[in-house]
C-alpha cells in the first residue's frame, strides 16, 4: 500500500494566533522525537482530518515539512474540539526505522458468531487495541480477530488466540488468562424477573412506585376538602 504523505509548514506564532489559523481552516501541530528537535507546525484542517481517518496513530505516514525531505511520522496524538469533534491540534513523533517503538495496534473483529446470530447471545468485547512492540516498518495497522469461532458459549478468544504477525511482540504478561472476546448467552424470563426485583430493593426508601398524583386547578378544591 503506498505510503500517505503530509506537507506542512513551519510555525512561527504561537499563543493567541492559533485561534486565528483556526479560522484560516488550519490548525497548529508539533513534530518530536528520539534525537529530532521539536518542531512547530502548521497543518491544513481538512487534509489532517482526511489523513488521520486513513493512518489513525499506528500507521507510519510522511511529513514533508515546507517542500523539504520527508519524514516518517506517527500521528501520536489529536486533540478534538468537544463541540464539533474537529481536530484543532495535532502531534507528530518521527520515528528511526532500524529502532524498535512500541504502540497500541487496534483490534479488527470479523466474521460472525452463530451464538449471537442464531441462539441471540450477546457479543463482550473486554479489549479494543493492545500494545506491541516492532519495528516501524513492521508495525501492523490492526490486528483481527475471527469470532466465527465462537459457536457456542462455553467459548473464548484470549490474546494467546491471536495471530500476530511475524516481528511484532505483545507487551502482555500471561496472554492465555486475558480475555478478548466472548458470548453471553440471553438472559431468561426468570432471570429477567429477579433483575427487576433487584432493583426494587434498590430504590431509596419511601419513593413510591405508584405515578404521582397531579394537582390542577380543577382538582385544587378536592384535595382541600379531603
């Protein structure tokens, strides 16, 4: 797959002209790493967007920093406007390709289990990434997971399940014990009824189960005559 590349530019102003970048349809952004000098950079909004949706924080793209040589980078972070989720900061780390770095890989579910398609169990995924270590040029995009397997369920996927690809080694201790996924089968009409009882006896004491009783004017002067 070719490789993404990403031109930017430096970055001269800082503090209250970023604000102003922002309104250009730019955002500022820093580039940093082992033996590089942080660098600060400006980023087109909607390019960094379109890059990040393909590349996400574990796919090595190149930062062409004004027209010069390019650089192999990581996203290693983004920071997010929590009113529109648009990205208003970025972080690149430029990696050495003959040094080993670690990072989470997400995980891919594919396939479908028939314990949830046919006997309406419900799929529990207990991880979404996990952490590696490799190589940048062996660092996967994702790594799957087939959950056809899961037929019944008395069966498990563990992270000793996994395949990994050849270079890369995970950063877990006892893979064997950690779960990955599993299926949970429906709860039945009983267990559904003692759940609901359950949390009966939680409710505080003296709160009502009945609907409470609406004044209106028309009512007004029943209740004054009880």
């Amino acid at each position: 797959m070719e490789k993404l590349t990403l031109a930017v530019t430096t970055r001269t102003e800082r503090g209250k002209k970023n604000a102003q970048l922002r309104a250009e349809g730019k955002i500022p952004a820093t580039a940093y790493g082992h033996d590089h000098v942080a660098q600060s950079l400006v980023v087109d909004s909607r390019v960094i967007e379109r890059i990040y949706d393909q590349a996400g924080g574990n796919k090595i793209i190149e930062l062409k920093v004004d027209g010069t040589k390019a650089e192999n980078v990581l996203i290693q972070d983004v920071q997010r406007n929590p009113l529109n989720d648009a990205i208003i900061h970025a972080d690149f780390y430029v990696v050495n390709m003959n040094e080993v770095l670690t990072a989470e890989v997400p995980l891919h579910f594919v396939g479908e289990s028939t314990a949830v398609y046919q006997d309406e169990g419900v799929l529990l995924k207990n991880l979404e990434a996990i952490e590696v270590e490799c190589l940048p040029g062996d660092l996967p995009e994702s790594i799957e997971v087939d959950i056809s397997v899961l037929d019944d369920f008395e069966k498990t996927i563990t992270v000793a399940d996994l395949k990994i690809p050849a270079g890369v080694k995970l950063l877990v201790e006892e893979p064997e014990t950690i779960l990955v996924v599993r299926v949970e089968p429906p709860r039945s009409d009983a267990e559904m009824a003692e759940l609901d009882e359950e949390l009966k006896d939680e409710l505080p004491e003296g709160v009502a189960e009945e609907l409470p009783i609406v004044v209106s004017e028309e009512n007004e002067g029943d209740k004054d005559r009880k």
